[in-house]
C-alpha cells in the first residue's frame, strides 16, 4: 500500500464539465480524481459528465466514496 502522501500526490483536478463544452472553473463543476480515474474519464468525457455529477451527489448526500463503475451500473460501492 502507498503512503498517503504519494497518493496526494497523485490526485488531479479535472472539470466536471470541461471549459471547452460550457462548464466553468467553479467548485462544483470540480472534482479530484486519481491518476488511472483521470485517464479513463478523458477518453469519453462527454460520457461521464453525469456520472461525475451522480458521484458528487451521492458523496454529499451520504459522505462514502463510490467507483465511476458502480455508479454507472446502478450499483453503489463503498470503496
């Protein structure tokens, strides 16, 4: 396991909605993701706009972390 320090580090901001379809740079259009996340969201973004959303409400609302996979089945996992 990494220490958390390398996984901090490993962290990237990316938009929920990216500035070049409308969105803004905004807190909640705003989301840290992890390296792997990132790269998987980048090849369709317009695909997980609403899973990044859903993500956002579901960890406001309930404060667990959840995968992009589960999210996009239906399915919630604490992760």
């Amino acid at each position: 396991m990494k220490p958390s320090s390398e996984l901090k580090e490993q962290l990237q901001v990316h938009h929920i909605r990216p500035v070049e379809m409308g969105g803004r740079d905004r807190f909640k259009n705003l989301i840290c993701l992890c390296q792997i996340c990132h790269k998987i969201v980048h090849k369709d973004v317009e695909k997980h706009i609403d899973t990044l959303r859903k993500y956002v409400s579901l960890y406001t609302q309930t404060g667990h972390r959840y995968t992009i996979d589960s999210i996009e089945k239906g399915y919630y996992l604490e992760v």
